[in-house]
C-alpha cells in the first residue's frame, strides 16, 4: 500500500505537469541512481534540496525524520552513505522543541565552513509540540560538520509576532548577513523578508501586506535570492494586483518594488500562470522560474497546470513553456547547471501514470525528459525537491515518498548527465578582500585561482575545498581554478560586490 500523501500536503501548506510542448525523450546516455533511503531516523519527508560543503558530503534537512520523529539534518556521501547529523526537538522541556521543529529547508554553507538554517516551528518559547499548544514559530540555527547546534534567534519572542513566523529558508548575502522570509507574522501577519546577522541579530527589511488589500503580496515561501545586481528578488505565491502572487524586488535600502502580477487561476484562461514558485538567476540577469497553476494546456486554456517563466532585467515578461496533467508540477521551480540549461524535478500527476520526472529545459524553452519516476519505484516517487549540482557535475535530488517500495520514508538520487565537473563558491557574491570558500574536487596541487581573470591569493585547504580572497582589481564573472587534472570554472558566476 502506498503511504497516504497528506504528509506532502501538509509539508507544502507549511512553506504556504511534463509540459504541454512535445517534450523529447533524451537519447543520450544518463544514469539515475538511488544513492540512499530514509528510513525515519536518518530522515523522513525531504522537501527541500541538498548543499555541499567543504569536506565533499552533502546536506539537507527533513521535515518529519531523526530520532526524534520533528524533524534532522542529514549528510549523505556521493556513495550513498547516509547518517543523521542532528536531530531536533533533542532538548525537550516539559514536550517543548525548544532547538526548533521541522526542518524543510536545506541549510546554506556560510564562509565560515558552517551550516546555517531554519526550522519553521519549535523554539524556546514553543509549548507542547505533540499537544494543543502553540508548537512554536520556529527558529535560525547554525551547525557544524561535526553536529553542534547553536539557536541563533527564536521568531516570536513576543506577541504579537511582529519579527514573523515559520521562516522559509536562508541565503548568505555579499555582506556575510543572512536574508530569508517567514510565511506568516510581522507587522501585517502576512510574512516578512528579514535579516541576520552570524550572530544572531535580527532586523525586519519589509513586512508583506503592507499595501492595501496586500497588493505587494502576502505570504512567502521561498527565500528571496541576491542578484547580479546586488538587489534581493523573490516571489510569493498569493496576494497583488489579482490575489496570484508576484515576483518582488528588494533593494538594499529597502525600496520594494512589484515587478510582476500573476494572472488569477480559476476564473477564465491565465496564460501567464499563477502561483509562482521559486526562481533562479543567470548571468545576465535573467529571472527564470515555474508557477504552479495557469497556463494553456491541452486541456484547455484554463486547465492551469503551470508555465515556465522568464523576466529579463528590462522588465519584460516572457511564457517559455506550459505544463500538462500528465506529468505533474515542478513545485521546487528551477536550478541552472553549468551547461546553461534549466532542471526542474516534477511531482507525479494526479491520475498516478507515474511518480514524477526531471525535465530539461534550454534558454529557448526547448524542453527534454531526462527521467521518469514510476509509481513506487527503485528510485522513489514525487520529486518535491529542487535539484542540486554538486561540483562533480552530477545532479542530485531527493523524493518524498518510496526508496522501500510504495512504504518507504523518500530516497536521495543522482542524475548523471554528461556535465562536466565545476566548482562552486560560498557565498556567491562578496566584496574585494573578502575570504571565499571554492569548493570542487580533486583540488590538490592547484596553482592558480583567477576571479574573472584577475589573480587572487589562496590556500588549498583539502582536496575537496580551497580557501580564497576576492583580489583588487576583480570584477563580477567566473572563477577560474588550474588543477592537476585541468582548469574547473565556477557556476553561478562569483558577484564582486561594491
């Protein structure tokens, strides 16, 4: 029997189709692999993606899974080898989730080496997590490779909860800060976008539904991302001129700006889509994402199975491609790998003809599936997660449901495709004389590292990771690093900051 999906329901309301183009079926070669499964205690329910950190391993977080069943961070090796790294709700008092609860989203990789997240409930002023009080708003934590937990802040310290409830994730920003939103709380209870710093000093940016009948948007589930520009973008997913969501900018002096209204699902054709998820941004300052509903499919103008969208930096609108039913949605959005296209993992359709896919997608709007997921299979069912290259160059992802049969507890997989090895820097942007993390593989014996072509001083400090400093002179563009083996370049490009 498979397990009921109110637990992907449920994970979706907290953090709150292949497409109708023809899609091609890949011909070259790709191998998908189930490197792991869950099984409760080494995670349960995985929703968002996984991170690489320094020591080559990869990291993400479950909503329902460790040793105390409210949720882990896991660690997981390119081999498959999975573990538990900390388990929350370990500090108990009187039933209370005082480290935090419900971890959905992947911590981030700081500049420090460490990990920082979120949980969306829990805290020190949370009441009984399994009774009728208030389980908590939730809290940012930081973690060590080795598994030592700090709570860096606890939303809702106060009531009202004007600082915001259930946070949605972090970035790292070029000033070293940490930026996410909350679905819900502040000023207006509609979420906010927030700073903090490493640590633990908290300041609200904006505060959603500040415009009236929210025409700014209201409750966000995704955090925002920083832009070429230095700029903070993002979407939510209800609220604006029409109630469908938006896509926001946020400058670094606060000016918030709607750059743009979705179409209302459900009452006539909206081609444009609604319900935006979550974006991405290449490096010519291109936005790309995915929306849950709207769109035309063959179904119908109003069917709403979702759309593949582009927002160039001059503002203009661009529908690359519709979902249909058959396929499901790609409720994680997009990532852009190293050869310039877009990945996307979707869920399985509500008819159950399969258990999800991962579809490519060019600039142009060419789409390609590279796999489909069958209903309980080896590989697990209902890819929710957003995809993750890891500086091998293979993709990585994880299912909510399956790995042991149509029972299991959500598996961990790689999607090897032919791309070619990278390296990654942490953060992605930063300003002159500031240390940068690059991490790759097969790193010893470098002799030079070049930020767009200008050389800067570092350290190799394994085989798996180099510590860097952003040189004088170096402007927005690639890292470049010489190896033994051949020069690997980086993706995102790095952004020098002013």
């Amino acid at each position: 029997m498979k397990r009921s999906k109110a637990l992907l329901t449920l994970g979706l309301a907290l953090t709150c189709a292949a497409f109708n183009f023809g899609l091609a079926v890949r011909s070259q070669a790709q191998t998908v692999t189930n490197l792991a499964n869950f099984d409760r205690e080494t995670g349960d329910a995985p929703f968002g993606s996984v991170i690489q950190a320094t020591n080559g391993r990869f990291y993400g977080a479950t909503f329902a899974g460790g040793f105390y069943r409210q949720g882990n961070i896991f660690e997981v090796t390119s081999g498959g080898e999975l573990r538990d790294v900390y388990s929350f709700c370990a500090k108990p008092l009187k039933g209370e989730c005082t480290d935090g609860a419900s971890a959905i989203w992947a911590p981030v990789l700081a500049s420090d080496g460490n990990l920082y997240g979120v949980t969306t409930a829990g805290g020190s002023n949370a009441g009984d997590y399994n009774g009728d009080d208030d389980p908590g708003s939730g809290t940012i934590y930081k973690l060590t490779l080795g598994g030592k937990l700090t709570t860096l802040y606890t939303f809702c310290p106060t009531t009202p909860c004007i600082d915001g409830q259930s946070p949605t994730g972090l970035i790292q920003g070029s000033d070293g800060n940490f930026y996410g939103t909350t679905t819900t709380g502040g000023r207006f209870k509609e979420g906010v976008i927030f700073k903090v710093t490493p640590e633990g000093a908290y300041s609200e940016l904006y505060s959603f539904c500040s415009l009236a009948s929210c025409a700014d948007g209201e409750r966000p589930v995704f955090p925002p991302l920083q832009g070429v520009d230095g700029n903070f973008y993002g979407t939510v997913g209800t609220g604006g001129a029409t109630g469908a969501g938006v896509v926001y900018k946020l400058t670094a002096s606060g000016t918030y700006t709607v750059l743009y209204n979705f179409c209302s699902y459900g009452n006539g054709p909206c081609p444009g889509g609604s319900g935006p998820t979550n974006i991405v941004q290449d490096a010519n300052g291109n936005l790309f994402g995915t929306t849950e509903f709207g769109g035309t499919s063959e179904r119908g103008e109003d069917a709403g199975e979702g759309i593949v969208f582009e927002i160039t930096p001059t503002n203009q609108y661009i529908v690359l491609q519709n979902f249909d039913f058959r396929h499901g949605s790609a409720l994680g959005g997009l990532m852009i790998a190293n050869d310039g296209n877009l990945y996307a993992a979707t869920i399985g359709d509500e008819f159950g003809t399969n258990g999800g896919t991962i579809v490519e997608i060019t600039p142009a709007g060419v789409a390609t599936t590279v796999y489909t997921f069958g209903e309980c299979g080896s590989t697990g069912y209902n890819p929710v997660s957003t995809l993750f290259q890891g500086t091998d160059g293979t993709l990585y992802g994880m299912t909510v449901y399956g790995g042991d049969g149509c029972g299991g507890y959500g598996t961990i997989y790689s999607v090897s495709n032919g791309l070619s090895p990278l390296v990654e820097t942490s953060p992605v942007a930063g300003k002159v004389g500031q240390s940068v993390i690059i991490l790759g593989n097969g790193l010893t014996g470098s002799s030079s590292v070049t930020f767009n072509g200008v050389a800067a001083s570092f350290t190799v400090e394994s085989d798996t990771y180099i510590q860097a400093t952003v040189p004088a002179g170096a402007s927005t563009g690639v890292v470049s690093v010489v190896t033994p083996s051949g020069t690997l370049k980086s993706n995102p490009q790095f952004v020098v900051s002013k």
